[in-house]
C-alpha cells in the first residue's frame, strides 16, 4: 500500500526521478488535524500488518479478493509487450497474474505461429518454439511500486518462492510523487491502495503523468454498496468481525479497525469517476462488483 508525502524510493536503471509540489488540501477526516504529526499513520499500519496480509486478505473477504483481482487483470486484457506499472502492490498479486496472463496470451500466439509451419522439420519447429519459449513474457515488464519496504519484502519473498523472476522490477515509491519519468508506462493499476494516500487527486495526477498517450488507468477498491439490506450487514461485518480477525490472525486490532474506517470515508463510486475525468483522464467509467463491495474504475490518457 501507499502511503504519505516524503519521498522514500529507490529507482532502478533506466528510472529517473521526478519531483512533484505538494500542498496538503483534501485529506481524510482523521489526517485533517495534525497533518504532519499523522502524515505517516498508514505506512505504519502496513509495516505493522505486512507478514499476515495476504492471511488477512483472505479471513476478510473470504477468498474472494482473489476473484476481484483475476476479474481487473482480464479487464486490463495485457499483451505481450505490455509495461504495467502497478502502484501499492507490495505483495505482489496483479504483478504475478499480470505475468500468468501474458505468458498464457504468449503461449497461445506461440501455438498459433507453430500450426501455421506445417512444412518444417521437426528440428525447425523445435528450434523456433525454444527461441520464442526463452522469451515468454513477449518483453512484457510490471514494476511494482509501493512505499512501504516490509510489505515489498513480502511480495520479493514470494515472488523467489513461486519463482517469479522474469519481468519483475521492484521500486520502493511514493504514489504521490511517483519516481518515473513521464509517458512511461501502457497500464497503471493500484488495488486496494489509492484509499489509501493521504492525496488521492496527486495520485491520480502522478497515475496520468506517468502512462503513455493511449495508456489505461484501472483502479479496483472498496466502494458503496447500494443495496440498503446488504449495506447494514456490509456494516455489521465490517466494524464487528474484521477487527476481531485482525486480532487473532495478526495481534493488531487497531490496524484493521483504521482499515475498516478508511473504507468508509473513501468516496463513492461516481465522485471518484469525477476526481478521475479531472486528473485529465478519458472514457472513464467504473464497474460494481459485488454489488458495489468492490468497484473497478478505468480511464485512458489521450
């Protein structure tokens, strides 16, 4: 997750940094007293909850993150060649379906150009399908950008145990002042993050500065739901169950509590597609999930 307005980063080669100014103006309700003092809350939350996050993800949503997640990588649609930026993705989860996406979309092609040489030796057909195999991501690269050094400590761990390596950058980076140069990337998402920066419009400022002309925004969050009846037990589930199973599964009540919390005041699904068309963005538009559990908002850089 992201959090905050220091500049704490490491580039990587071919990575330059830019810097952007920052006012502090719409902030959460909680942030708005003490700016500076509360600046750095929710890193610390995500330092404090890194090692059981993926548990946690589990326990709460009951799996089903897992599904929201798959649905936002197929709306991506990624193809060989593709640079995805992934901003708050600490552990790791777009960036591996992103690479099990595209590496399948590359199999697929690689089948296809293999059934159109019939007439080759089977000495040809062995030596092209290893040279194109070599090359299974087709160039594709995901950077994973998140501020908070224990939750990418996570997702390296996981990505060496899984055996993630090709195609794989990690950047220690703050959303709000993101340490890439400009029109550098076709797809920015961020999952369960942008609730999460003390700035959501630098957000989407940085998101818009940082895509190529033709490039695609998606965002997957927590939203509103719309169904009153479900809405009340949403509620019920949320303030009375999470913070006990934040408790028990990872000794941290509070952390869970503030995560609950900051759900609520996140905006609702049209003020967002609002804040998105005014960071410069184009054809935005959102999808419920779940009946509004969840919410995917897209938008392109024209």
């Amino acid at each position: 997750m992201v959090f905050g307005l220091g500049r704490w980063f490491e580039t990587i080669p071919g990575i330059s940094v830019n810097s952007v100014s920052v006012t502090p103006t719409r902030l959460f309700p909680q942030l708005r007293k003490g700016y500076g003092k509360k600046l750095f809350l929710r890193r610390d939350v995500f330092e404090s909850v890194a090692k059981k996050y993926d548990v946690m993800n589990d326990s709460m949503t009951l799996g089903i993150h897992r599904v929201w997640k798959d649905i936002l990588v197929h709306k991506m649609n990624p193809s060989p060649g593709t640079l995805l930026l992934d901003v708050a993705g600490g552990t790791g989860d777009i960036a591996f379906r992103f690479i099990n996406y595209v590496r399948s979309v590359r199999e697929r092609q690689l089948q296809r150009k293999l059934r159109h040489h019939q007439n080759l030796s089977w000495q040809e057909i062995a030596e092209s399908y290893q040279e194109d195999k070599s090359n299974s991501l087709g160039d594709s690269q995901v950077v994973v950008c998140d501020i908070n050094k224990e939750m990418l400590k996570v997702g390296k761990q996981k990505a060496q145990h899984l055996g993630y390596t090709e195609g794989l950058s990690w950047v220690l980076g703050n959303a709000e002042e993101l340490p890439f140069d400009d029109d550098k990337f076709d797809v920015y998402t961020i999952a369960f993050g942008i609730r999460n920066v003390t700035r959501i419009d630098l957000a989407l400022q940085e998101a818009y500065r940082v895509l190529k002309p033709g490039g695609r925004f998606l965002c997957l969050e927590f939203s509103h739901v719309s169904n009153p009846l479900l809405s009340s037990l949403y509620d019920l589930y949320s303030f009375q169950v999470i913070p006990v199973l934040g408790e028990v599964i990872a000794g941290d009540w509070k952390s869970y509590q503030y995560l609950v919390e900051s759900i609520r005041h996140f905006p609702p699904q049209e003020e967002l597609k609002a804040m998105i068309e005014d960071a410069g963005f184009f054809k935005v538009d959102y999808q419920n999930l779940n009946s509004g559990i969840v919410a995917i908002h897209s938008g392109f850089k024209l």
